[in-house]
C-alpha cells in the first residue's frame, strides 16, 4: 500500500502548488503587458513605466506583508496575495480604449502586492514545516521551490505570447483569472489556519530586523540582486537588439530560456554544495559571481568575439548567480525566528525588492548614458561590495 503523506509534506506541496500557479499567471501576465502595450504603440519608456509601481509596491509589501503574517497568519496573507492578482487581472479586462496608462499601472501596482505577499508567505512557511534539526531537508526543500518558480516564471513568459497571440489579450487574461480563481478556493479552504502566525502580536516599530546575521544577509542581497538587475533588466535586451540585430521574439525567447535554465540551477543547489551553506560558502561564491561581469565588460571594450563573450558570459553568470540566489534563500530561512517567521523573511525580500529597483533604475540610466560596458563594471562593483558584506557572514555557520 501506498504510505500516506505526512500533514507537513500535505502542505508543502500545497503551498509550492499555489506558489507555481501564481508564478505561471505572473509571468504570462508580464509578457501579455509587454507585448500587447507595443503593439498598441506604446514606447518603451513608456512600457517600463507600466511596471514601475510593480517593483515600488515590491519593496513596501514585503516589509508590511511580512508584519501582516506574523499577525494574520500566512495562511491569510497567501491568500490575500491569490485574490489580489485575480482583481488586478479583472482590471485588466475593460475594453482597449479605457486602459490607460494610471489604470495599468494601478493594475501592476496590485499585481506586485500580490507576488510579494504570496512569495513571502510561501517561504516563510517552509521554516515552519520542517524540524529545526533537519537543515538538509530545509535546504532542498527551500532550493526546490527557489528554483521551480524562477524556472516557472520562464515558462509563464512563453505561455502569455502563446495564448496572446491564440486567443488576443481579454481572453488570455480572462482564463488566467478563471485559471487563478479555482487555485484560491483550493487554498481557501485546504491551507492549514493561522500558519506562521505570531504567539504574540508584534508590533509596527517590530518591522526592522535586530538580527545582524539577518541585516548583513539582507544587505548583501539588495546588493546582489542590483547587481544582476543594472545589466540584466534593459542594457541587455536593448544591445541584443541594437547591436546585435536581434528581433524582438528571439530576445524575449532567450530570455526565458534563461531564466528557466536559471531556476534549474537553482533546485540543484543541494547537489552542487553537497552540505547547508554558511557564510564562508557564500563569500567563496559570491567572489566567483564577482568576476564574470568584469571580463565580460574587457572582451565587448576589446572587441573580442564580442556577441559570443555576451551570450557566453550570461550564461555563466545566470548560472553562479542562481547557485548564490539558492544559497541566499537557505540562509534566510535558516536565521528566521520561528515565531514570527514572515517578519525577518519580509524585511529580506523587500531588501531584495530594493535591489531589483536599484539596479532597474541603474540599468536604464547608465546604458542610455554610457553604454553596457558601464553597467557591467558597476555591476561588478556591487558584486565586490556584496563580497565584503558576506565576509561580514563567516561567523554565522550554518
């Protein structure tokens, strides 16, 4: 007979399931914006524009969610998440004429409330689902569903062209709504009550963390993600293009394949590092991340096999980049309160949505004032800033 799943792996893969549908919706949604906004004739300043709240909301979501959770439960707070991306796919249903530019934008503004409340609560959960002494478990389990996402959110790019160009931009938004709808009801009423929810109700002032392993990791982070972000985001889609004379379906086609291929690294982390990283592990890797944007930035200043240097070098880098990203997502479980859990993981991911807004803004200053090259020495510069940062680490094994 078949042995029963235990009530914890019950919830885990009920949380990864939700966490996955919301994923695929969000990535869909993302290119669905992209690609029906430029055929509208919008710019692509004006496109980026779209999604700026996104990343603004990213950054206050996850320092209030994760207060939110701790208070309400992350049960709520997950769900909360569900029915927020569904009314942001419902405002995006009105007639072509009436989607202006402020209502998109207030649709992208609630749909990165939503990612973030239903991120943060899906990886605070884990902590609470998995013994103390069970770090192995902890880290495969935290890596498996790191990498799933990233690598489903690849998926969602390719599913929101598919079902763009199929069905035309109200019906693929509205079966993503019908699609989502059904996913919240299962989680409404299978998801375990007041998951992750505080013994005492922390407070407002609590929202900051007072753990320096936790303020050094996410310092770290911010400057992590910045540093992918400055390169990553519009200098390189706009020189593929530019430069390279790429089309616009064989960049966005790369780059999902890309993150996909990324988010695979990232599940299998575990067998890379073979042990639950600490802060020395994550220097010596951080320290290999630092360098690939450097010799990038040397062979395209030299001219050498500039295009192959690019690709190649991106490559690499989304590779280690990923491995530095699962070990990060470890750690900040591993050093979370249990009690409480959602308030050190949300004060870390909004350090991560700061650094995706950095390098965002960063990305697209310094290429339209100096050029890729730029953007990867700065980058590099973030990843030797990260370096000392995570050094800071080394006492605090895991």
């Amino acid at each position: 007979m078949t042995k029963p799943l235990s009530p914890a792996l019950k919830q885990y893969l009920l949380i990864t399931g939700n966490y996955w549908a919301f994923t695929l919706t969000d990535g869909a949604l993302r290119m669905l914006v992209v690609l029906h906004f430029y055929s509208l004739g919008y710019t692509g300043i004006a496109i980026a524009m779209l999604f700026l709240f996104y990343e603004i909301f990213g950054v206050i979501t996850n320092l209030v969610g994760g207060w939110l959770g701790a208070r309400i439960g992350l049960n709520n707070t997950m769900n909360i998440g569900l029915l927020l991306q569904i009314l942001a796919l419902g405002m995006l249903l009105l007639p072509a004429q009436y989607l202006v530019v402020p209502w998109v934008m207030a649709a992208q503004a609630l749909s990165g409330i939503a990612k973030d409340l239903n991120k943060m609560s899906a990886k605070s959960s884990i902590k609470l689902l998995v013994a103390d002494n069970a770090q192995h478990t902890l880290f495969k389990w935290v890596a498996v569903l790191t990498g799933s996402k990233n690598a489903l959110k690849g998926v969602g790019f390719f599913i929101g062209g598919l079902l763009l160009s199929l069905y035309g931009f109200n019906t693929a938004v509205l079966l993503m709504l019908l699609m989502l709808s059904l996913v919240w009801l299962l989680s409404v009423s299978q998801l375990k009550a007041d998951l992750g929810k505080s013994k005492t109700k922390p407070k407002f002032t609590e929202l900051l963390s007072k753990s320096r392993a936790i303020n050094l990791l996410s310092a770290a982070r911010m400057l992590l993600f910045g540093a992918r972000d400055v390169w990553f985001v519009i200098a390189l889609p706009l020189t593929l293009a530019s430069q390279f004379g790429w089309s616009h379906w064989a960049v966005g086609s790369f780059l999902a394949l890309w993150v996909i291929g990324y988010g695979a690294v990232q599940s299998v982390t575990p067998a890379l590092t073979k042990s639950p990283p600490g802060g020395r592990s994550l220097t010596r890797w951080v320290i290999l991340l630092s360098v690939i944007p450097a010799l990038i930035a040397l062979a395209l200043w030299l001219q050498w096999h500039s295009e192959a240097a690019l690709i190649g070098g991106l490559l690499l880098f989304g590779a280690v980049f990923a491995v530095n990203s699962s070990l990060h997502s470890y750690m900040i479980i591993r050093y979370a309160k249990s009690d409480g859990v959602s308030l050190d993981v949300g004060f870390y991911y909004m350090a991560n949505a700061m650094g995706r807004l950095l390098g965002t803004v960063l990305s697209g200053w310094l290429y339209q004032a100096y050029g890729l090259i730029a953007c990867l020495w700065v980058s590099s510069a973030l990843l030797a800033a990260t370096v000392l940062v995570s050094a800071r680490l080394s006492k605090h094994q895991a």
